[in-house]
C-alpha cells in the first residue's frame, strides 16, 4: 500500500552535503549535528549518512538522543550537551559519549562518575543560553584542572555557540571565545577541540572555525541564514514532503474552503484535498499561503491548515485524485522550498523540517 504521508529522504544528498561543508572547513573537522530526530530526517539515517560523508563527530542536545544513536549501533565519536541534574553521567561514560559540561556544579557531578569522562567545557560567550558565565570561568577551568589531574575527567574540549546576531556581535564571542581558551591554557588544561561555530558561523567567518565545526541546518541541504545561498555552496536539501491527492472538485466563484471560510474563491477553480495537516507539522500559519507542487504547476493553501490536511486551489489545472502534492524539497526539480513554506509561515526553515509528525513516514534513498 503507498504511503499516504510522505517524507522521503535523500541520504545521498547528506552525505554528499557533509562531504561539501568539509571541504569548505578543511582541515578543520566537523560534527553532523541529528538532535530532534535529524532534523525531522530520522536522527540514525541521518547519522550514518553524515559519517558516510567523512563527518568526524555526531553531535545530539541529550543523553536520551546519544544512547539512540549508540543503540543503532554507532560509535563514532558523540557529544551530548543538555543535561538536567541527575541525568545518566555514568551509563553515558561507560556507552563512550562524550559530555557537555556548562557548570562547575555539573562538572563535579560528571567527574564523581566511576570511570573517566570525556568533557567538553562550554562557556557563555554570548548567547546567554548554557555554558559557564564569564565570572565562573576561572573556578570552573581550576575545578577541571583538579578533576583531569586526578584522573575523574579528561578535558577534550572547549567550547561555546554562536547567537549570529550579527556580525560585530559573532565578533565579539569569538574574541571572548579566544579569551576563555587563553585562561583555560593558563591553568593547565589543553582541549584538543576548541568549538564555538554553528552552520552559519561555519560558513560566514573562518576565524570562528577553531578546530572543529558543529553543522546541523547545512548538512540536511538548508541554509542556516537569509544572507547563505545553500546551492550556491553546492548544498542539496535532503527531504520531500508530499502526498497523493485524495479528493478533487471543481468549485464556483465565491465558494468558502476550510473552517471559518477564510478563504473565498475569487473565481470558479479546483479544489484539490491532500492528506497532510498541522498533525503532521504543517504550519497553521501558513493558512492562505503555503504553497504546493502537483503535476509540476504550484497552487496555494487555500484557507486553514486543518490537523489532518489541506485544500489547495489549483486554479484550471489538471489535477486527479492520486497525483502526488509536493510541499516542499529540491528546487532543482521545481518543487517549492522549506524556505519558501517558511517564508509564508513567518518562521525558519529549521522549524519545517524538524516539526514533520509521526504520522509522517519516512523513507529512505540513496
Ligand atoms: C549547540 C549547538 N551546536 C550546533 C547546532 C547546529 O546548528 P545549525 O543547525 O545552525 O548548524 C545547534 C543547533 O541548534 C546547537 O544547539
């Protein structure tokens, strides 16, 4: 039976998109970031086509994402950043993923774990999110400094993470950022992997590149910002959303489509009904606007985002029920854009692709 809702993922265009993003970076190294389920693009799939790719590390925000990735069966080098106390420090250790550190509280209780851990020192540059604040460095540095010497941690990295606020602001975090690795070396410790850029940081500014970069947005084919061009970098978006056309019909001028009647039709048109609505991550916000490819000629939602589907007014074009409706994917097959679905639905790309439901099946191409 043909899938009714339908992410279908490209891992090629993975593989090949890491393969671009570190020629860009050489000799730097990279780390394919697959939190939130890849991005929407299936956090496993994902992970084994960006290490097919040469990424050298996988990166994912909890431990809950990390020991999914090793229960596949990946042991690539991991890093994990998002910890709540108490979390699992010690089945982390022993499962060799690597610990995002952003306190000197977390630290001690990372280090009282009964094997060495592998930590990453994140400090706050900037952005105000985690990471140690520009007071606590020196403590927290010291504190590590004690840890390491005693054979509880071993420091592998420093780090922090871009707020691209702009150009003097990134600027200035990599100068702070410069700054927390000078006092980290003054106290003795020597992260071999000094980190701080995103995918647009990595893109934008190579003097924010340090040894390693953290690509998520950029290895699934998207842009992380307004000012990148993907394709111009040679970068192909992985995924396409789409479904068959479930129901046709031709309408009158003035009729009323979807709840509330939002949408009027301004003149006799067709209606064509797929299957795809915001229980699938479809943005509600891009009632009236959200555009869709079938048969190569692009309509617009018409009227709300229901939570199951959508009605798009195709105008006089030959639609029938079972022609596939594409939201979005590659631009080079003419079809709209993640890009463009944000546009219409005031929001980022990001947000598109990582919000695709469950209900959504994903099937894998290469
Ligand atoms: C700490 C950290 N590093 C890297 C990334 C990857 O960012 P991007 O998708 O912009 O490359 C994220 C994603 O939000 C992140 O939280």
């Amino acid at each position: 039976m043909a899938d009714l809702r339908l992410a279908t993922i490209n891992t090629a265009a993975i593989t090949h998109n890491v393969e671009t993003l570190r020629a860009l970076v050489a000799p730097v190294q990279v780390m394919a970031v697959v939190k939130a389920n890849g991005y929407g693009h299936g956090a496993i799939e994902s992970a084994r086509a960006a290490l097919a790719g040469g990424a050298d590390w996988l990166g994912v925000a909890d431990l809950t994402e990390a020991f999914a990735v090793r229960g596949a069966g990946i042991d690539a080098p991991l890093l994990a950043w998002l910890h709540q106390p108490g979390a699992a420090f010690g089945e982390a250790v022993r499962a060799n993923i690597d610990l995002g550190v952003s306190s000197t509280e977390q630290l001690h209780e990372v280090a009282a774990t009964s094997d060495t851990a592998f930590v990453h020192l994140k400090v706050d540059t900037g952005l105000h999110r985690n990471g140690a604040f520009l007071e606590e460095w020196h403590q927290f540095f010291e504190a590590a400094v004690v840890h390491e010497l005693a054979g509880r941690i071993r420091v592998r990295g420093l780090w922090s993470h871009l707020a691209n606020a702009g150009a003097e602001h990134d600027a200035d975090q990599i100068e702070q950022f410069s700054a927390a690795v000078a006092m980290a070396e003054s106290v003795g410790l020597r992260p071999e992997l000094r980190h701080l850029a995103a995918s647009e940081g990595a893109i934008k500014h190579p003097s924010a590149r340090f040894d390693l970069v953290r690509v998520g947005i950029s290895s699934y084919g998207l842009s992380p910002a307004d000012d990148v061009d993907a394709a111009a970098l040679g970068l192909v978006p992985a995924l396409t959303l789409s479904a068959p056309v479930v129901s046709v019909k031709r309408v009158t001028a003035g009729s009323g489509v979807s709840y509330g009647y939002a949408y009027r039709c301004e003149q006799d048109t067709t209606l064509a009904l797929v299957p795809l609505g915001y229980g699938d991550g479809v943005p509600r916000h891009a009632s009236n606007r959200g555009p869709v490819s079938i048969n190569g000629v692009v309509g617009r939602v018409a009227g709300r985002v229901a939570m199951d589907q959508i009605v798009v007014d195709m105008g006089d074009a030959n639609v029938a029920v079972g022609d596939r409706a594409v939201l979005f994917g590659d631009p080079s097959q003419s079809v709209p854009t993640a890009d463009d679905w944000a546009a219409a639905a005031d929001t980022i790309n990001y947000e598109i692709v990582t919000r695709i439901g469950s209900r959504v099946t994903r099937r894998y191409e290469s």
